[in-house]
C-alpha cells in the first residue's frame, strides 16, 4: 500500500503537512519505535513530487521523515528551499533528534525563512526517557530542550508510564515550548506493550482537557495528521 505523503492542516497550526522519504534514521535506538523502512539512499525521486504539490496557502509547511531532518539529501534540501522561496512560505517545521541539536542553526541557513524545529523528547520523566533510549540524559531539563527545540512531541499509553506522568509532562510542554503532541501509543512490532488501562484513562479522561490547549494535537492513531 502506498503511503500518503501529502495533507493540509486546516485548524490549529494551520500548514502544509509532508512526509517525505529520508535516507534512514541514524539514533535508531527507541525501543518503541519500528518506522525504519520508509528510507532510501537516494529519495529525491519520492519526495520531487510531493515537494511540488505544495501550493502556500498557509505559508506554513511542516516537513517530517522516519528519522530527522538532517537525514535527507542534499537534492531533497535544496528543492524545500526553492519550494519555500517559490511559495511564500514564511514559517518551516522539521523535526529532529536531541543528538542534532547543535547542528540546527547551520541547517537553518539553508531556507529563507523561519526554521522551527520540534523533537522526541516523549515524557519529560527521565527515568521513562532512559528505559526507552531516547537518548535524552537524565540531567537534560526542559529549559534545555526548550533552547534547541520550538516544538515537542509526547508518547502516552505505554506500560510502565502513569497518568501523573502523562499530565506533568503535558504541563511542562505546555509553559515551555510553542507546540506539543501528545501521541497514543499504537502497538507496533517493536518490544513495548501498550497499557490498555491507561490509554483508556487517557482517551476519556485526559484528552478532553488537553484539547482545551491552543498548543496541543492530540493524536490517537498514527495518520491523524492524514499522512502515513
């Protein structure tokens, strides 16, 4: 089945929405995490066309792969750049592993624009950070993040994870940083188990309260954003 690349984001961080193919993710370490086989070693030919579907309406376009953005080729970097001169856009989301964190601003210079970047950080509980190899130490804080990353995306609904962890880490993506998602865990083929208990607290409880955020995208199943 071939994948949706393209989508429009028409509430909330209104954008154009685009998966495109990378050349592989190289942390490759998240123990939750089985999106490994959409990669190539030369992309550009997948990701040409879905470059030139995008049209500007929102001057906003968000850009994400199976890995970080860092990853893509030289080809597929340079036709984002001339799509974003050509359309207008004024504001560019990728995202990014915490192990690129310096070379953010280096990639920025490639686009005319404004560079947001956003990252996995998952649950701001570092010990649920360390056990699923995330790869963010124990001592990074938030504020830390927060200097790199304008954007972070939470995973809810794995076993070993509480309702108070979801709710903290929700409240800390929510005073630092200019958007969050917040992820439900759907069983993959990777070793983590998703606790049926907690996802149902989630889903009935907290999600009500999180929609209430201008900053938040609650996302139950993995193509809620209308790509994959």
């Amino acid at each position: 089945m071939e994948l949706v690349r393209y989508s429009r984001i028409d509430e909330g961080l209104k954008r154009e929405f685009l998966l495109l193919q990378g050349t592989g993710c190289k942390w490759r370490k998240c123990t939750f995490c089985d999106y490994y086989a959409d990669v190539s070693t030369e992309p550009f030919a997948v990701n040409k066309p879905i470059l030139e579907s995008v049209t500007g309406i929102y001057h906003t376009l968000d850009i994400i792969n199976s890995g970080s953005a860092m990853e893509f080729d030289e080809k597929t970097i340079a036709l984002i750049a001339e799509t974003v001169e050509k359309k207008g856009i004024t504001d560019l989301w990728f995202e990014a592993h915490w192990m690129y964190r310096n070379e953010l601003q280096a990639f920025s210079e490639h686009f005319p624009c404004r560079v947001h970047y956003r990252t996995g950080v998952e649950s701001f509980n570092p010990e649920l950070r360390m056990k699923w190899k995330k790869g963010i130490g124990r001592d990074v804080t938030p504020d830390m993040i927060r200097a790199y990353f304008d954007g972070v995306c939470l995973l809810v609904g794995l076993k070993g994870q509480t309702k108070e962890d979801i709710i903290t880490s929700v409240e800390i993506a929510e005073e630092y940083f200019d958007y969050y998602s917040v992820n439900l865990f759907c069983p993959n083929s990777s070793s983590e188990e998703r606790d049926d208990e907690l996802s149902r607290v989630f889903l009935t409880e907290l999600v009500p309260l999180f929609r209430k955020s201008r900053k938040a995208e609650i996302l139950i199943e993995n193509t809620d954003l209308g790509v994959g």
